[in-house]
C-alpha cells in the first residue's frame, strides 16, 4: 500500500544546555511526518535522530524523506533506525497497530550535571519522585563524587557518565559506588563502541554496569540496557531481559509509541524530561513522578503538527 507523505522539521531549544560528558546540548532538532492512506487515514511519527547513539543524521534522514517525493510505499527502511521508527509508528496508528491502552508508569527524573544536582532532586523528592538520573564525568572527579555521596540514598540513583570515562576511571568509580546506598547501575562508562571491555566489570563490582550508546549493537550484554525505542528503529519490545526504556528527547508524538513499549520494563522508566524544554505545546504527557500512557491519540498529535 502506498501513503502520501509530508513532514516538518522541528529545532526546540534547551531551557539550559543539557550538559555532558560529550558537552553541551543546546537545540534538539528532528522530524515530525504524517502519513495518509488511500480512505483518508492518518497517522503520525517522529524521527529524532542522534548520531553519537550511532543512527543516522538528521540531514540523511531529511533526504531520504526528500527522495520519497510525498510517496511512501510501505516498505521499512534499512540502514535508517530513526526513520524506521518514525514511519513504522505512523503506519501502525493507522492500521490500529497501537491498542487503546490506560497505564501510569513511575518514571525517573533527570538531574543536571554538577552540584546543581542536589537542590534539583530536593525539588524532584518533594514532587514524588523516587527515582533519578545523574549526569557525571563532566567535572573533576574528587567534586562530583562528593556529590555522588550526597545525593545517594535519598532515592533509587543511576548515574550516566554518556562515554565520558577511560576504564581504570570506570574501575575507581564503581569500587566508589559499591560504597554508597542505593545505586542501581553506572551507565555507559566508556565511549561508544567498547562495551565488551566493559564485560568483565559486571562480574567485579557490585554496581552493574548499564549500556546506552552501545545498546543497539549489544544485544548479548547479559546486564541492563537502556532501550531508546525512537533510535532503536523497532517498533516492537526488546528481547533484553532487563530493559530500561528511555526517552530520546522527542516530543509526545514519538513518545507516545515508545512509552507503550516502555509497559514491558520493571523498573522506573526514563521519561522524565518534559521540563528540559519551554512550553511550546510538543510535549503533552505528565511531567510528574508518574506518566499516563494512551492520553495522546490522533488528535492530538495533530495538534503539535500544527503547532511546529
């Protein structure tokens, strides 16, 4: 079968730079697209691609919608996981592939890089949250390993060093780690590419090990992963037994898709990233402790499509 095919291009600004171990993040940019079919249903998507997770730009994924010519034929890209993504999830609500669901799931908030972090979590505590993301190996090690002490055993912590660590730094922060209370994973100690160097760690430590950047090509990883469905390019659930699933910073209209996947996850999800950007009328879903899956439809979704 074949769709008509228009998209638009999105820049939302940072309300701050998300800082990491890569750097500062200042404009996230993607594609919004909408499908119609031959009786006049639509469905919509979102490609939201980020390169150092190893998709696809967001210039190829612009030309390979510029190619299609406002006509697409069905077929899944290859080689393309964001596109996959977003033209799989405007197919599947068109063909009621996504049932009517009414789930709440817990989802974690993510904190600032820094020692803004600890007056951050006092606010996300007091909001309901039990659950956080810490942004490290941005500065010196000795500071933010006392912040580290700070914020563990206030709630469940999971610290994100985004690639930023070599693996003796990786070794010195998780036997510091395996000191404090309430850790659940260091993730993505090294860079993009080296996780199996990382496969001894999990048998070491007490503090697993969780891989991000690599998630999509370490499929054997026998400890977490943290599963971005929006850059993953499926459509369906991972075969992982312990996915943590996460938002790649799209607006409700990929989020939507990837939250109902996100149901087949034990642990709190990583959702919490409303409040990253300003208002501007992408994001619908709850910025709360808990987060509503099937509150966003068709609708809906046409209304942030008529808003970028």
């Amino acid at each position: 079968m074949n769709y008509s095919l228009q998209y638009k291009v999105y820049r939302r600004p940072f309300q701050n730079a998300l800082e990491t171990a890569r750097g500062p993040w200042h404009i996230r940019k993607g594609i919004v697209l909408q499908l119609e079919d031959a009786q006049g249903n639509i469905g919509f998507g979102e490609i939201a691609p980020i390169e150092d997770f190893g998709t696809e730009s967001l210039a190829d994924a612009e030309a390979f919608l510029k190619n299609l010519q406002g006509m697409w034929d069905g077929k899944i890209p290859e080689g393309l996981p964001c596109c996959a993504f977003g033209l799989g999830c405007a197919k599947g609500w068109i063909n009621d592939r996504f049932s009517t669901i009414n789930a709440t799931l817990e989802t974690a908030a993510l904190l600032p890089a820094g020692e803004r972090a600890v007056a951050v979590m006092d606010e996300k505590l007091a909001a309901g949250f039990r659950t956080f993301k810490w942004k490290m190996g941005v500065g010196d090690p000795d500071s933010e390993k006392k912040i580290a002490a700070t914020l563990a055993g206030r709630g469940t912590l999971r610290l994100d060093a985004n690639g930023g660590l070599e693996i003796e730094q990786a070794k010195d922060w998780l036997g510091f780690l395996d000191t404090l209370p309430g850790v659940e994973y260091l993730e993505q100690p090294l860079p993009r590419g080296r996780w199996r160097e990382c496969l001894p760690l999990n048998g070491q430590f007490k503090t697993p090990v969780a891989l991000d950047e690599d998630a999509a090509d370490a499929h054997d990883w026998p400890g977490p992963l943290v599963i971005k469905p929006a850059l993953d390019g499926n459509i369906t659930a991972t075969s992982n037994r312990d996915p943590i699933y996460s938002s790649a910073l799209e607006t409700s209209i990929g989020r939507e898709a990837a939250l109902r996947l996100a149901m087949k996850s034990a642990r709190a999800i990583g959702f919490g990233v409303s409040e990253l950007f300003p208002e501007d009328g992408l994001d619908l879903h709850d910025a709360g402790p808990r987060i509503k899956v099937g509150t966003i439809g068709t609708s809906e979704m046409q209304e942030i499509w008529e808003r970028i």
